[in-house]
C-alpha cells in the first residue's frame, strides 16, 4: 500500500509551490488522498463506505482511509503532522483542532467556500463552531451538546419518576438522594461531576458567564468554582452523590462512566454517546438536558460538534479535499449511510432525508438535539491554547477537593492560580 | 541483595566485572585477532547505532534546548526548559517521587517471585511446562486494553478483592480509585507479570552444573546453605542482569498507568508515571522540547542507578572467567 | 562432560518425596489460578453479551454466546486472518533479527577484547534508558524519508541491525558464564574467532538463544506502538492493532469482539512458548557443560 516512493519529496514541494502560485482557482481534477479518523468499528464501516462512494463518483480521486481508536488517535496525528506527512482529510475534535489550527497545520477552507465547499442545507451558523478570526478550520460533522444520562430502568424499578427537563439541581439531588434509597442496584444517585469542565461550563453559563473569554482569558471568578465545590461538596455529604474514592473510578470513556459501572441513576456525557452508552448497559438510557441552576439564563447548553472534518495545510490537493469534505457534510446518500453515527448532520437536507431510517437511539439523538432550543445560548469563543491541560487540571484539583485534601477554597484558589498560569505559558 | 561469605570453590576466583578487562582477557585477545574482527561482530549493531538511534536521540538532545511544538520549527530556548523543571514543575516533583516508589517497590518484589517460581519449577516436577507456560500467561497480556478492565473488577469498590475482604470481615477502599492506594495496585500488576524474569532465571538455574549441589550434598550442606552459598552466588550474572534490566523498565514504566489511569495519572498524580507525564507534555500539550529534557534528565538519573549497579556489581558477581 | 540433570537427581526417601510433590502442586495449582484468573475472565466474557460484560462479576456468563468469534472475526474491514499473518511476518523476521544482530554484538562484547569498548559498550546500555516517546518524531522522518513509512521495514530492519539493546545485554551475561576454556581449546586447535562464535558459543547457548528467540516474538507480538506509527492501511495492521480497532473511548466498542479476538491472540504466543521453552531445557541438556 505504498504510494509514496522515496522520490515524493520533491513531487511534494513543486506540487506545493504551483499550488502556492495559482491559488485555490485552479482546477484539480484528480488525486491521491489520505484520511485519518477516530472510532471504532461500526464508524469504519459507514465511513469507507462512503469513500467507496466518493471514488465511484471521481474515478480519478483515491483515498485510503485509516482509522484508529481515540486514544492511539492523538500520538498517530502528531507524529505525521510533525514528519510532515499529515493526512490530507482528518477528523478532529473541538478542542484539538484549534490547537491545530493556531499552530498552522490546518488548511483555511473559507476560500473554498464558493466554488467547491458550497454546502447546500447548512446554515452559516452551524460553520461558526469551527472558525476563528474569519477562518474556517474544520465542519461539524454533526450537532452535539452535553446531555444528562438517566438510567430509566432503575427509576422505573423504584418507583421513582423520571427527571424531566428543565429539573433544577435542587431537585435533581432530591430524586438522586429518592432514587437511591428506594433502589438496592445503587448507592448512590447521580454522578459527581465537580471534575468536569463541560458541566462546570454548562452551569457557569446559566449564571451568566462561561469557561474562556473571546481573548482567551479566564471567564470566571474564583468566588464562582468556591460555589460549585461547595455545591458539590453537599451532593455527597447529602448522599446524592458518590465520594470521591468511588467517582474517581470514572476515566471519561463510556465504559468506565459512573452510569455504566451502575453505581449512579444520573450521570452527565455528550448527546452522540447515546448509542455507546445503550450499546454496553443492558438498562434501557434516555437523556436529559442539564439541570437548572436559580434564575438560570436558560443558556447554558450549545450546539458544538461532536467531531470536525479538516484539510491539512499539507495537503497536495487542496481542492480535491475540500470538495470530499462537502461531499461527505452534505450529499444525502452520504448522509443516509452515515447515519448519526458521528451525531446529527448539520445539514438539513441530509436530517430530512434520514429521519425516516433512523432506528431508536439515533431518533433520540435527533429529538433531544431538536428539542434542547430553550436551553441553549450562543457558542462560546473558541477554547484557547492550553485549555486541554486546563481541563486535566481541573479534573485534578476537583479530585483534590473530593478527597479532603483541599478545602472549596483552596482548590478554587489553586484551580484559578494553575489555569491562569497555563494561559501565560 | 546479601553477598555470599566466600565464593563456592571452584567458582570464579574473583568477580570480574566487564569494565576492567583483566591480563587473562587480554592475552586472549590477542591470541583471537586484531580488534579488526571484533568490529566485524558489531558491524550490525554498529551500524544500528549510528544510523537509528544516535541521530535521533541527538535531535531530542537538541530538542530539549529548544520550544518546539511539533508542528511549527523549534525555536532556541536555552536552558528554560530545564530551569523550570528544576524550580517551577510540582508535576515533575510528584511524577519521581511516583516513579521511585514504584521501582522501589516492584524490582524487588517481582525479582524475588520470579527467582522463587523459577526455582519451584527446576525441579523434575510433573506438567512442569503446563506452570511455566501458565505463570507466563499475565506477561502475555501485557498492554492488552482488558487489562484495565480486568483491574477495575478487581480493586474497584465493590470488586474481587474487596468481596474476599468482606469474607474476613473487613471492609476495603476502592484500591484502584483512591489516591493513597492506586499506585499499589500497579506494584501488583508489575510483580503479576513477573513471566519475563522468571525465564532468564530458570536459564540461569540450568546452567548450573548439578556435580557442584552433589558435591556439597557430600560434604552435607543443608539445603539452605546449598542456595546461600552455590546457587545464588553461581546466579548472580542472572541476577545481576535481571536487576538491572528491571530496573531500568520500571524507570521507563508507561503503559500499565496509561491503561490504568486513562491516560491521565490520576487520581490526583498518584500513578503519575514520569514517561506517562513526558507523554503528556509532549502529545496532549504540545511541549515536544519540555519533554526532551524530561526524557535527558531521566536517562542520567537511569544512568547513575546503573552505573551504581555496575560498581557494586564487582563486589557481589561472579563470572566464570 | 558430565550430563547435567538438575536438582531432580536428588534421591529422597519416597514416601517424603510424595508428600513433598503434593504440597508443591497444591501450592503451585492455587498460584495458578491466580495467574490464570484474568484469562478466565476474559475467555468468560468473550461468550457475554456485550451489556453483560461491565455489570456481571461473576465468571459464568448468564447466557452463552459464540457469535463474537466470527463477528469479530470477520468484524473489521480485513479479516483477522490478515493480521495474524502481518503480526506472523513481522514477529518471525523480528525474532531472526533480534537472534543473529544481538549474538554477533554479544559475542565481540563478551569475548574479545578492542578499543572503546567500555565506551561502546556504556552507550548500548544508555539506548535501554532513553524513553522512546521523544526519538519516536526523528525517527518516524528518517524512516519517512527512506520511504519506508506504510511498510514493515521500520518495525524489522531496526532489528537485523541489533538495535534492541535488551538483548546484547542478556546474551553477554550468558556468554560470560560460559567456560574460557573451551574457546581457548578451540583456538589453539586454530579456529577463528567466527569459528569459535559458530561453532562453541553458539551451540553452548542454546537457552539463551531460545529465551531471546522467545521474548522477541512475545514482545513483537504484544507490540502496539510501532505499528501504530508505522503502519497506516488496515491491510497492513497487526493483531494488536486489530484489537484496538474495537475500541474507541468516546464512541461505540465492540467489547466482545475485542475479548473473543485477544483469546485467539493469545493462542499463537501460548504454543510458540510452549514449544520455545522445551528448547530451552532440552539444549541445556543435551550440550552440559563443564
């Protein structure tokens, strides 16, 4: 399977060079791709089908696909990008991608926009997600958003009624403390999720504020994560939650998730994990938007993509590329076999034409998706470099309060103190 | 490791460790041929050498003087990198002291149920290749991902070993989830796999002549004194290796917490393997520099260990030459 | 020579010794088991349904099911038949390489003597102590630009070329134990040194040479990282890499398939060792020494 030959170099360098001159207007009619994605097997599947399809259509177009788990997915991308053999199309993750993307790896697509990326059925906001300063990075390959896990069988066995959305926190830890004394499969009700920056973030957005400003500072106070661990803190002194020792099994895989372990009624995960969770519970999951703080905004979800697709800066064939990435967003035969397998397709022409051959989970998907409106404000700035070891961090020091170690205090002093220090870096 | 009194008899007369070639060596040698020959045999590995490792572990020397973040080109950075290691990392501080706790404690322990197990089984027992092949199945398993989950029904909470706990009476923590214990559990899994030493010491136990235990059952050693005065000094070339090779992978240790821990060290850096946060530093954050000189500043901290060994050792191993 | 049999030549009276070799398998039988333990696991949890697999502590399945084997099998895109011959290739040439690169660099180590070779010898160990995440960039260009990526030859050529440092080291150890003696025999009878490397250490190394043949294929086999880098299409991939193709942290895995796929991986290295090992006991046993 071998393309290059030891001579590619300086193929590569003069077809950069032309490319370079003549701009995205000239005409590319054929090429030899590479793309590279994360998932697993059933994403495999759909997707070199897909490419099967494309091929078909440009006969003069091949691309070998490759795929790898997540966590293999990260050292594989960053030793080609660095050997300067980036894949030519890559999925990538909100948060990696404008790490990527600030470093210079990633192909701008704006200039693409009119010719090639037309994207019928999609609307200018759903791009937003992956652009900064007027450049276009990376396309959603489908809507997300955060979303409550709510093991239905358990509540269902004891009798207790489901949450609903639009449930406060405050009423979301009386049904947790209810829902674990009346159940004997678990002790406690819903998950701890003080480690976690997305819920930290959905719960910063409906007080009004958010994780990171437009100019990629700090968003919040110190006196604003004092109040969330001490939020928590009463979730597992009340019972509510799980103590630390036992939330700490949790490695943010689905498997490893306080849900799916069975120690939880309640726990918080991303809207596209539906089916994975549904895969390895043998309770039937249903979602749930996030609980309301007092006077909430109502904004504390948005829509963010469950993944993106990206042109490397690279890439031999910018256009080439470019137009699989439009076929891949918006051709609905595409989309048919696609699925919602990476989420809810932005476009809606491809929803539309779906809709109809959805099975269970991925119809949920769609309708918390179309059904979280009145819970969602405008997308955030894109996250700011560092904000990945940030999230680690906060995970840690969340652990640190968790176990006793730290008072609210000082983990929220400590939390501040670290992140603003890994933003000066 | 406890030093033999006195070599047994016809032993090596003294231990000659590999630095310091001796009069006998060298007389051989000439006798063998120009040093010509000798670098035919390392040709290969020569070559290796040269060509695959020294370059690029030059360029990571290179690259911990540097800021580079893998995509753009490094830029010159003096000695920043390892200023702050030295005076503003607490990570790296909790990442070796993870480290030495875990070669402290697993070297030992698995050279010491490797060297038990291997003697158990040279003996002329029945099925003798069923244990071996059976003792070696964990190593096998290695960086399976089922390990991790293999682990977690283990020493989670409600798992294996707090369920047999409960039989007793007592009432454990979740061992894998809490930070005074996590770290432990990957002691246990270290000396779990302790296949690989086990086999280089059953080779070594079978290159002991048996003239040598009729020899001393003659003169009417008890078995103890056999061990402590033949076996173990004859091994010591095996355990000699065993030991340092060990520790230099326990030093090196990375995919157990990574499987473990997710990726992630925790909980609260108590699996923090030092490779697990040069990982980091140079894949999820970007610093391939910073992690350069993480990566020096381990390789001289192995070094000394082993440097040590390889003075010490001319006071405990015995080579037959 | 005398024939060399281990402490099994002792000669005890019977009845003891019966009483002995009970105990000892009693003890050995109870270890097992918790050696074998994750095996069983795992072998039960390959015949789970998927959903079963993360809430059952218990080792009997509630029901079983065989399916995972052929659907894993068959699971991904190239069959597993494909990598276990990639992992087949690989592991072989990996192991031929390892076994001639590592002997030669021992043997000049271990019984000649030339300049540097404190030196030489200090630096192969120092390629033991350098963790492999920081050469792992240069070298993936190096290997790029002798256009070698998207082949085996990144994962095998290193090895003809004694790159594994593990295993000089071993082999020296070893090497040393045996007698001078004989080499200085063989050279009076004027044999070369590649004589006396061919024709006394060699066969007088036969467990050492078996045990680096073993580790060698367990350790390619169990290899994930190199071909991760290396290898880019699935119709290259290795077993290893196979099995992680059914897993993705954020998404859906195939669970099962992964556990029904890891017992069979296991299957190959299992038999190879136990042919291996019997190398090992039965060349010690046939050469003796001394």
């Amino acid at each position: 399977m071998t393309r290059f030959g030891t001579g590619r170099y300086a193929a590569l360098a003069s077809v950069a060079a032309t490319a370079l001159l003549a701009g995205p207007a000239i005409g590319q009619d054929g090429g030899d791709l590479r793309m590279l994605w994360w998932g697993s097997q059933p994403r495999a599947d759909r997707t070199f089908e897909v490419i099967d399809m494309y091929e078909e259509a440009n006969p003069d177009v091949s691309i070998q696909g490759e795929t790898v788990g997540w966590s293999d997915y990260w050292t594989r991308l960053a030793t080609q990008v660095a050997g300067r053999n980036a894949p030519d199309v890559m999925q990538q993750d909100y948060r990696y991608m404008f790490e990527y993307a600030g470093r210079g790896a990633l192909l701008d697509m704006m200039p693409y926009r009119d010719e090639i990326l037309t994207l019928p059925g999609v609307s200018e906001e759903s791009l937003e997600s992956g652009m900064s300063d007027g450049k276009l990075w990376g396309v959603s390959l489908g809507v997300n958003s955060v979303a409550m896990m709510v093991n239905e069988t358990i509540f269902e066995e004891a009798g207790v009624p489901l949450p609903e959305n639009g449930a406060t926190w405050e009423e979301i830890k009386q049904l947790a403390i209810e829902v674990a004394e009346k159940s004997d499969r678990i002790d406690y009700g819903v998950e701890d999720s003080s480690l976690y920056e997305n819920s930290f973030q959905n719960w910063l957005r409906q007080r009004g504020k958010d994780l990171y400003t437009a100019e990629g500072e700090l968003a919040f106070e110190e006196s604003d994560v004092v109040e969330w661990y001490e939020f928590w803190a009463d979730m597992r002194e009340s019972g509510a939650a799980p103590p630390a020792d036992v939330q700490a099994l949790d490695q943010r895989s689905i498997e490893t998730h306080m849900v799916s372990l069975g120690n939880v009624a309640m726990g918080f995960a991303h809207s596209n994990q539906l089916v994975g969770f549904s895969a390895i519970n043998e309770d039937e999951i249903v979602m749930r938007v996030f609980p309301l703080v007092e006077g909430s905004t109502n904004e504390g979800h948005y829509f963010k993509p469950s993944q993106l697709l990206s042109v490397a800066a690279s890439t031999e064939f910018p256009e080439v590329s470019v137009d699989f990435v439009n076929y891949f967003i918006t051709d609905t035969e595409a989309g048919k076999v696609l699925d919602v397998e990476r989420g809810v397709p932005i476009s809606d022409e491809v929803r539309d034409a779906i809709r109809s051959e959805l099975d269970e989970d991925g119809l949920a998907q769609l309708e918390y998706i179309e059904a979280l409106d009145p819970y969602a404000g405008p997308l955030p700035p894109p996250p700011p470099q560092g904000a990945g070891e940030i999230d680690q961090m906060m995970a840690r020091v969340g652990q640190e309060v968790a176990f006793g170690q730290l008072t609210p205090e000082e983990g929220a002093a400590r939390l501040v103190s670290q992140a603003e220090s890994i933003l000066s870096r | 490791m406890s030093s033999p009194t006195e070599p047994p008899g016809y032993a090596a007369a003294a231990a000659t460790p590999l630095i310091v070639p001796t009069g006998r060596r060298a007389r051989l040698t000439r006798a063998l041929g120009s040093s010509g020959a000798a670098y035919v045999f390392l040709f290969p590995w020569l070559a290796g050498f040269l060509i695959l490792t020294a370059g690029p572990a030059l360029y990571s020397l290179y690259l911990s003087f540097t800021d580079y973040d893998l995509i753009n080109p490094p830029r010159w950075a003096g000695m920043d990198n390892y200023m702050r290691i030295a005076t503003n990392d607490p990570k790296f501080q909790d990442s070796v002291r993870v480290t030495l706790t875990f070669v402290l404690l697993s070297v030992p322990l698995k050279l010491a149920v490797a060297l038990g197990v291997a003697m158990l089984l040279n003996r002329g027992l029945r099925g003798l290749t069923i244990y071996r092949a059976i003792f070696y199945l964990p190593s096998l398993l290695g960086t399976s991902v089922a390990i991790a989950v293999l682990w977690r029904q283990l020493f989670a909470g409600d798992g294996l070993i707090n369920n047999l706990l409960l039989g007793i009476g007592i009432q454990g923590p979740s061992w894998i989830s809490s930070p005074d214990t996590a770290l432990y559990t990957l002691v246990i899994l270290a000396i779990w796999q302790f296949g690989s030493p086990m086999i280089i010491f059953l080779a070594g136990l079978r290159q002991i002549p048996v003239d040598i235990y009729e020899a001393a059952r003659m003169d009417g050693a008890s078995k103890a004194r056999q061990f402590w005065r033949i076996t173990l000094p004859m091994l010591t070339p095996v355990v000699f290796f065993n030991a340092v090779v060990q520790t230099i992978d326990a030093f090196k240790a990375f995919t157990s917490a990574f499987i473990i821990s997710g990726g992630t060290g925790g909980p609260i850096n108590s699996t923090l393997f030092y490779t697990l946060y040069l990982y980091q530093e140079a894949f999820g954050y970007f610093r391939m520099g910073y992690a350069s000189a993480l990566a020096w500043i381990l390789l001289i901290i192995i070094a000394l260990f082993t440097a040590f060994s390889f003075l010490s050792a001319r006071y405990w191993v015995h080579y037959d030459d | 020579m005398t024939d060399v049999r281990a402490a099994e030549t002792e000669q005890e009276p019977q009845d003891r010794s019966i009483l002995r070799s009970i105990l000892t398998h009693a003890l050995l039988i109870a270890f097992s088991f918790a050696m074998l333990y994750p095996i069983l696991w795992m072998l039960s949890a390959s015949f789970r349904p998927t959903d079963e697999i993360f809430s059952s502590t218990s080792l009997i399945p509630s029901q079983v099911q065989v399916r995972s084997y052929p659907e894993g099998w068959f699971g991904l895109r190239v069959s597993f038949g494909q990598f276990f011959v990639n992992s087949m290739v690989i592991a072989v040439l990996s192991v031929i390489g390892n076994v001639a690169a590592c002997s030669l660099a021992a043997f000049a180590f271990a019984r000649l003597n030339f300049p540097w070779k404190n030196f030489w010898f200090a630096l192969m160990l120092g390629t033991l102590m350098l963790p492999y995440h920081v050469t792992l960039i240069p070298q993936y260009v190096l290997f790029l630009n002798l256009g070698w990526v998207d082949t085996i030859l990144p994962l095998v050529v290193p090895k003809f070329m004694a790159t594994d440092a593990f295993f000089i080291f071993l082999m020296v150890q070893f090497f040393r134990g045996i007698p001078k003696e004989l080499d200085e025999a063989a050279r009076m009878d004027g044999c070369s040194p590649f004589r006396i490397y061919w024709k006394v250490i060699l066969p007088l190394s036969l467990p050492v040479l078996a045990t680096a043949a073993i580790f060698s294929f367990l350790w390619t086999w169990d290899d994930f990282f190199g071909p991760l880098i290396y290898l880019n299409s699935m119709e290259d991939y290795t077993v290893q890499l196979g099995l992680r193709s059914f897993i993705d942290a954020t998404g859906q895995s195939n669970w099962s398939g992964l556990f029904a796929m890891s017992i069979l991986s296991l299957l190959p290295v299992f038999l190879l060792f136990i042919f291996f090992q019997r190398l090992l006991i039965d060349g010690i046993a046939t050469t003796g020494m001394k």
